[in-house]
C-alpha cells in the first residue's frame, strides 16, 4: 500500500525528517559523487533527495506513482514532476541514464514489473539505485518514519530481486544507524552515530541501498497492456 504524498512531504519537514536526509543523502551522494551529463528520474517520492542534483545534472525528473499522489516539485520553481502507474512509465526506452527509487519499491504492489520498467528506459549504461527498508531494523518496526511502512528487504533480498530482472547489482551501502527517536539531543548526536555505526554495527541500518545495472544480455518478457 502506498503511502500518501502528504504524509511524506510532513515527515521531512520535522527535525527527524532533516536527519533522516542529510544522512541517507550522504550514502547516495558517496555512490553517485558526479552526475555531470547525466539524466536523473526520481521513482516514488524521491524529491527531497533530487536536490542537489538539478545544478549538476543534465535533466532531473520526478514521477510520483498514481497510488501515492502527487505535489508541486521544486517549490520554488516550474514543476518537474510527473504522475503515472509505476509499471507504465511515460518514458521511451532507452531514454535516461539514472533512476533513483526512495520510497517506492516497498509500497508497490508490483515490484517486478516497476523494476522491468525502470530497466527498460534506463540507456544501456544506466544505473539504478534502490533504497528500501532494511528488515532487520528498528526503522522497520515502528510507524514514525516512511521506513516503517510498506515490504521491507534485507541486502540479500533486494540482490535476488535486481538479479531476477535482469539488474546486476554493483554496489550495497546502509544509512540511517540511528534510532528514529524525536529527541533534540539525540538527533543532534545522530551524525557521530552514524559515523561510528556504520563500520561498528551495520545491521542497525535503517535502509538498504542497492546500485545496479542493467544486463543488455537480459531479455525483459512482454507485458500485457493494461486497461
């Protein structure tokens, strides 16, 4: 079940939802250091981590899933959000050299054919990079933060499922080692945290993140059209 748009939006507006971005967008960045060139699509709501890309990269888009609802992107701007079924993207193939998927995969009730999707415009070099719930996190098991809703996978999980479709996984990181608690002092604690937890205790993880490619060798089946 998806998530509503509004409810996301909320949570990255509080402190916790501060936190919870400038550490995960650290991991993203440390995989994607320079997208010089590149075309980004953001897949689910991915907004608050696009940012820092749309004066560094060729194009950036979002696409909001139909289930989820949409808001304006960037607030301050002309809109570049779309809206659409995750499994019909309004893209032509070949057509973007990045994906990045937050808070999307766990919410969908077709995983596979969101990722068949996301595998057939990625160009023949693309890259994915999915963030998903770690499953064996407190993030997971408690409803404060997005992280507590929707399937949630361990690092083995998601490789299997990327490898399924015709992705091959190249690189896995964790982020989010703190505990999702609203406390000021904590939160203000949670970078030296995750500094120390991320070599000490990684299973504390709150989130997964997984960068693939796609297999040009890989034959994607025909998809019924849907109605």
């Amino acid at each position: 079940m998806w998530q509503d748009v509004v409810d996301l939006h909320d949570f990255y507006q509080t402190p916790l939802g501060g936190v919870t971005r400038r550490l995960l967008l650290a991991r993203i960045r440390a995989l994607w250091p320079d997208l010089r060139g590149q075309s980004l699509l953001g897949l689910g709501f991915a907004t608050p981590y696009l940012s820092p890309f749309t004066h560094e990269a060729e194009r950036v888009l979002a696409l909001m899933p139909a289930g989820q609802g949409v808001i304006h992107w960037p607030e301050d701007g002309k809109s570049l959000v779309a809206f659409a079924d995750e499994t019909e993207l309004p893209f032509q193939d070949f057509s973007i050299d990045r994906v990045l998927m937050v808070h999307a995969l766990e919410s969908s009730e077709h995983p596979g054919d969101m990722l068949r999707e996301a595998w057939r415009v990625l160009s023949g070099g693309g890259r994915l990079m999915v963030v998903v719930p770690n499953r064996r996190s407190m993030w997971s098991m408690t409803e404060r933060t997005p992280f507590g809703f929707g399937q949630s996978y361990s690092a083995g999980q998601l490789s299997k499922l990327l490898r399924n479709v015709s992705f091959t996984p190249l690189q896995t990181a964790r982020a989010l080692h703190f505990l999702p608690w609203r406390s000021r002092a904590w939160l203000s604690a949670a970078p030296g945290w995750e500094r120390f937890a991320i070599s000490w205790v990684p299973g504390l993880a709150g989130a997964v993140i997984i960068e693939a490619t796609k297999q040009l060798y890989g034959a994607q089946p025909v998809k019924a059209q849907r109605r």
